[in-house]
C-alpha cells in the first residue's frame, strides 16, 4: 500500500488530497513518480532529466498549488509568477541562444507535465510565450527581431501572444480574413479581428497571422511581429469562462495598424500557412505532454482522498472498485507518458511527422479528461469544490482537448496519413471554407 503522512506540509488543516497540499503518498519501490508508476516510467529518464523534471515540481508545490483555488476561482493570471518562470528556464526552454535555455524535448515535455500538473492556464501560459510566440520569431524572424524580442522574452521581461485564430475562422485558417495591405512606402497595413487569444492583453508583443491575397488556400498568409502598443491594436478580455480560468484569452481587433516592412516575418518558411504550423506542431507537442501531468494529478488527488476517506467503517481504498479505478486510470495515465516519451526521444533524434504529434495530442487529451472525471467522481460531492483538483483539470481540459486542433482535426490527420486521402473539406464545399 502507498505510504502516506497526515500530518506534514497540511496547511491551514487542509486534508490530504486537497490541491494545496502537497502529495504524501510515494511508490512502494521508491519511483520520483509516485505511484501512479506501475510501469518503470522513472526508468526511462535520465538523472539530469529527473532532476530538470523535480526542480519544476518544487516550483509548482511552492508557488502554485497554495494559490491555484482563489486565481481560478477569482478568474485571475498570475503575472506576477511570470519573471520566476524565467528564472526557472522554462520560457522557450528549447531554444538555443539568444538567453534560452537550450534544453531537449523530452526535458521541455517534462517541464510542462509537471506545470499543468498545478495548472493546465499557467502551462498554457508558457507554451503560448514559448512554443508559439517565441518559436515564430527563433524559427522565422530577422535576426534583429530574434535580438530585440528572444532575450526579454525568455526572462519573462516581455510576454508574447500569438494570434491565428478568428471569430470566423479556427480549424480552417486558410479562411481567415484579417488582411495586410502593402503600401507604395513600404509600410504594411492590417485589419481584421483575431478571437481567443492567449495573454493579449498583458502582451507586449504579438505574432499576428494575415491575409496578404485574397483569402481561399492560405498561399498568401504571411506572419507580422506586432509590438502591442501600435496604435489600432486594441485586446479585449473574453470574460464569465467556465475553463482555463487562472489564464486570459482575449479578442483582439486591428484597426489600420501600420507597420515598418520590417515588422514582417521574413524567412522563407513562414510563407503560407506553413509558418504557422511549425509552430502550432511545438504547441502540441507540449499539450500531449501536459495532459499527462493534469491526469496524474487527479490520479493522486483521488488516490489521498481514499486512503484517508473511511466509508461503511473502511477507508475507500480497501474496496475492490475503488481499486478497480485506481489500476485503470494508473494504466491510463502510463499509456499516456510511454507515448508521450517515444515522441520525444524522436523529437530530440530522427525527427517527428504530424501525424505523430496528432496522435499524442489527440489521445493524451481525451484521456486526460476521463482520468480527471473519474477522479472527480471518486471524491464525491467534495469533488466539485476547488479544494481538490480533479474537476478544476477537467473543466481545464476541455479547453485544451479543443485548441491546437480539435479531436476532429487530429483524426482527419491520422486518417489522411492511413488512407492518402483528404478529407476536410466536404465534398463540393469551396475552398476555403463557407462565406
């Protein structure tokens, strides 16, 4: 049986399995997973790796599992964590120079386990700054933009958003109509609006996607970096959600904004829609890792709760169901992470394809929220409270499962790559979606 403490690190006579007390119980055969790890996943790692992985695990028990209950409830990202986030090296964590830390894949999707462990907003805080924003201007940029934007942004001194999504236009970007027009000067005008938008509101730049030809395959999209204090560049918070509420998505609307031909993304690879999906496929990446680490904590959660919760004269986890599903969700959750770690040695060696990343994003997602209702059910009414986490990672979830591709999106990828067949556009649609 697991062991467990009742007594230490119990803040405030919070009991055990409550979200702001760090977890007690521990792997019968010593695992750093806890035991969740019926597999061997601790063999998998390496020490540095481990040690990478425990230091943003400190992070999470200190700074944000005492807090996560009132900034969700309250609606409220946390920007004040943010410069300690830089601090710990996990702001575009795999990147190379220009102060960034440089570090592998499979040390990056650990990082982010063990953030959307406390939090799937804060997580999605640094896969926005790092894996979308930073990521367009390290892949695509001049290299005065990587110079004026890369080092403050991996220190947390600068935040940056990245917008693609439109009120109009989401899993069709080739649709979008937020458009740039080029000026005899040189200089480019955008307009349009942009809908769901990470941290627009506290960025200080964005990575804003456009039309530059008539809308229809995406051949002319073309990627700006928008300083936000440009005048016409106006955010909006999008207010009374039910997900990811300790993290801001916002709209945002360009109304003429003028630019210097300088502020446009010049690589060759971020002509077209290409330039965005790089970046969307390293956003993913970390979400297949991060839905991992939301499940494993529900796991524990749930787990505390029935060591210590006594039912009918008998903590729960003497009974045979609960049992039942605590093994299933443990097989789950390490199905999750086997996955989750072959992608990432492949990331860090041979290279990945797209239908790698939608198969890891697609199925950690969905089981990610089955473990944490599962686990929320399992604390019964006390489950719905923001004293324990399991619903907290569910309602988070949800928002995860849908952006970066829904699941629709992901298996129309995997059934593309099966049959050599595409199949997303409905036969007689025209391209480029419905007008």
């Amino acid at each position: 049986m697991p062991q467990h403490d009742t007594e230490q690190n119990q803040p405030n006579g919070a009991s055990p399995g409550q979200v702001a007390v760090v977890p007690q119980v521990t792997s019968a055969r010593g695992s750093w997973w806890g035991p969740v790890d019926v597999s061997g996943l601790d063999g998998l790692f390496t020490p540095e790796e481990r040690d990478q992985a425990l230091r943003v695990r400190t992070f999470v028990d200190n700074e944000i599992r005492p807090n996560i209950a009132e900034w969700f409830s309250a609606g409220h990202f946390p920007r004040e964590i943010v410069p300690a986030l830089g601090t710990l090296g996990v702001l575009g964590m795999h990147l190379k120079d220009y102060g960034c830390a440089g570090r592998s894949a499979v040390e990056y999707g650990l990082a982010v386990q063990e953030l959307e462990a406390g939090d799937s907003g804060l997580r999605t805080f640094v896969s926005v700054q790092g894996s979308l924003a930073m990521s367009a201007i390290y892949k695509h940029g001049s290299p005065d933009q990587k110079q004026e934007w890369l080092p403050k942004m991996a220190t947390g001194e600068a935040i940056g958003c990245f917008a693609l999504t439109e009120p109009d236009s989401g899993s069709d970007p080739a649709s979008m109509s937020t458009n740039a027009r080029h000026e005899p000067g040189g200089d480019w005008v955008l307009n349009g609006k942009k809908r769901w938008i990470g941290l627009a509101n506290l960025a200080d730049v964005a990575i804003v996607w456009v039309q530059t030809e008539e809308p229809g395959k995406g051949l002319g999209v073309r990627g700006f970096v928008v300083p936000t204090d440009t005048p016409g560049f106006t955010a909006t918070v999008i207010e009374q959600k039910m997900s990811m509420r300790a993290s801001v998505q916002c709209e945002i609307e360009l109304d003429n904004v003028r630019l210097p031909a300088s502020a446009l993304l010049p690589a060759d690879t971020a002509v077209g829609l290409s330039g965005p999906f790089q970046c969307l496929s390293e956003a993913r990446y970390g979400i297949l890792w991060g839905a991992v680490g939301a499940a494993r904590d529900s796991f524990t959660a749930a787990l505390e709760y029935a060591n210590h919760r006594t039912q009918f004269g008998t903590p729960l986890t003497h009974f045979q169901l609960t049992q039942a599903k605590l093994a299933n969700m443990a097989v789950a959750i390490n199905k999750g992470y086997h996955l989750a770690h072959n992608i990432g040695r492949a990331k860090d060696g041979p290279g990945v394809t797209p239908e790698m990343i939608s198969t890891g994003k697609l199925d950690n997602t969905r089981m990610a929220i089955e473990v944490a209702r599962e686990a929320r059910a399992m604390l019964g009414g006390n489950g719905i409270t923001l004293d324990y986490s399991p619903q907290r990672h569910a309602n988070n979830l949800e928002a995860v499962r849908t952006y970066e591709g829904t699941d629709e999106v992901h298996l129309l990828t995997l059934g593309r790559s099966i049959t050599g067949v595409g199949a997303f556009q409905a036969p007689g649609a025209q391209a480029g979606g419905a007008k």
